[in-house]
C-alpha cells in the first residue's frame, strides 16, 4: 500500500487502531447517553442523532489526545523512539496539526446540528486538552511527578464524559440529571486503569527513556496502583448502578473481571515474561467495555429483548 492513503493507514494500525478505539469509544459513547437517559426516567434511548454526535464527538476527542501526544512528545520520540511513524517520516507533524484541526470542524458542525448549546461545553474542553497539550506550562516538574502529572491529565476523561452525557440532557432537558457525578468519577477512575493499564512491561520489554509505571514504581508498584484503579472504579460504578437499578449487575461482571485481573496480577509477578505486560493493556480495554455497557447499555438490550 503507498501512497497518502496508505501512510495513514499505517499511522492509524500503529498509533490510532481504528477498530478497537471504535468498539471502546461506541461503547463509552452509547452507555453514556443511555445512562443519562435512564437517570431522567427516559422510557426510550436518545435518538439516532444523540447517538450520532456523541459518538463521532468522543471518537474525534481521543484522535486529538492522541494527535496531542504526538506534539508534545515528538523530542523525546526523536530521541528515545525513532521507530514510531512521526520521527522515522512517515507522518508530519503538521499534517497531525491539519487533521485535528479538521476533527475540530466537525466536532463544531455535529455539536451545532445537535443543538447550539453543545458548542459552549465544547470550548470547555478543548481548553482543557490545550493545556494538557502545552503540559500547563510546567513540563519538568510534573515529569518529576509521575502521579501529579497521571491525574492532571486524566482530569481530561470526565470532560469528556460530560460531554457526552450532554449529548442527551442537553437537548431533553437543559440540565444534568441528578446523580450524573457517579457515573462520571466511574469514567474518572476508569481513565486511571486505561493509562497504568498499558504501561506495565515485563523487565525484558522495558525502554530505554520511555517512562512506564512498572519502571517508575516497580512491577509491584505499578500492579497494586492498577488493582486500586479498578477497585475505585468498581466502587463509583456500583453507585451508579444502584441509582437505576443495576447495583448487582454491575457487582457480578466487574466482579468476575477484578478475578480475572488479581490471576494475571499474581502470574505476572511470579513469572513476568516478555510480551505478559499486554495483558494488562488488554484486560484494561475488556474492562472499559464492560464497564460502559453493563452500566449503560445492558437496560436498554433488555428492554428490546422482551419488546
């Protein structure tokens, strides 16, 4: 494959895997809208158009995070990563710099179609993603922070999920539902287990100036701080679920789920051999999808089941 379509295609398959981030993101977009349905007392989903926005909306978001982190690691991928598609050439920064701003428009004309008053809350956020693009101004010492810097940028997540909530509460009825914060410090904490999630490597698998947790804090370290991302999660999602009915539902998959992650866990420790660190990118994006659809969708595939 050459040409400009197949330098994208292979920027997508290295750095933005359209498939899975479209799954993950379909999931979160969908289960949030559902559940700010239901937490109105909604007797139907938002309609195609709801659905429509929030999920190109949240797509676009995490292509421009994505596009962010080119921009403001691109010194140290010269450096330390030469193998990623921006330094070896294959792709230019600035024309990462186009798409987002391409990805932009058409968050402004979707937010429009869907009701003007989506633009404002779109402003709030991409203020939000500029900062984090510039590392608030203060790159080195929040690099000498590892969780300080962790936090200030998954501050990015719940931004996000409120904005996709307001794809459905917006238009229906002007102001979140009550008991929306839940679900939204869920997606918090869930942004905790994406990000620990895919930087824990096995000894072998380490970089040279690449900063994973498991360097940062140990094998150990980076596990238990995993484990109690998931804990938190569970926890916010349980709250959530229990305002509609969905407490027990919610227990049983994430429960079996947090099961599944303590096996790896304890596997990993014992045996952590090149190529076990993906286990935990992966149980990381089994767990999103879960999340957002036991929480969200499951009482809306129910519903159309017995209709």
């Amino acid at each position: 494959m050459t040409g400009a379509a197949g330098r994208w295609w292979i920027y997508q398959r290295e750095r933005f895997p359209l498939a899975a981030h479209g799954l993950l993101v379909a999931a979160f977009s969908l289960g949030a809208i559902a559940y700010s349905a239901a937490l109105r007392g909604a007797g139907t989903l938002p309609g195609r158009r709801a659905a429509a926005v929030a999920f190109v909306s949240a797509f676009l978001f995490f292509l421009q995070l994505r596009i962010a982190d080119e921009f403001k690691d691109a010194a140290e991928d010269r450096r330390w990563r030469p193998y990623r598609p921006v330094p070896r050439g294959l792709i230019a920064l600035r024309e990462l710099g186009w798409l987002g701003a391409a990805a932009a428009a058409l968050q402004v004309a979707a937010a429009a179609w869907l009701d003007w008053r989506m633009v404002a809350l779109l402003l709030v956020t991409w203020t939000y993603l500029g900062l984090m693009s510039r590392e608030f101004f203060a790159r080195a010492w929040l690099l000498a922070r590892p969780f300080t810097y962790a936090w200030t940028h998954m501050l990015i997540m719940p931004l996000v999920d409120f904005y996709v909530t307001a794809c459905d509460w917006i238009p229906a009825a002007g102001a979140p539902p009550a008991g929306l914060g839940w679900f939204i410090a869920a997606s918090l904490s869930n942004g905790f287990v994406l990000e620990i999630g895919r930087k824990i490597r096995a000894p072998a698998d380490e970089e040279r100036g690449v900063r994973t947790y498991s360097k940062l804090w140990g094998r150990r370290g980076a596990l238990a701080a995993w484990g109690a991302a998931l804990l938190l999660t569970t926890g916010c999602a349980l709250a959530a679920g229990g305002l509609i009915g969905r407490a027990r539902s919610v227990a049983a998959v994430l429960g079996s789920l947090l099961t599944l992650a303590a096996l790896a866990g304890a596997s990993f420790l014992a045996r952590p051999r090149p190529g076990r660190g993906r286990w935990f990118e992966g149980l990381s994006g089994l767990w999103t999808l879960a999340l957002y659809v036991t929480v969200g969708l499951v009482p809306w595939i129910r519903r159309w089941l017995a209709s």
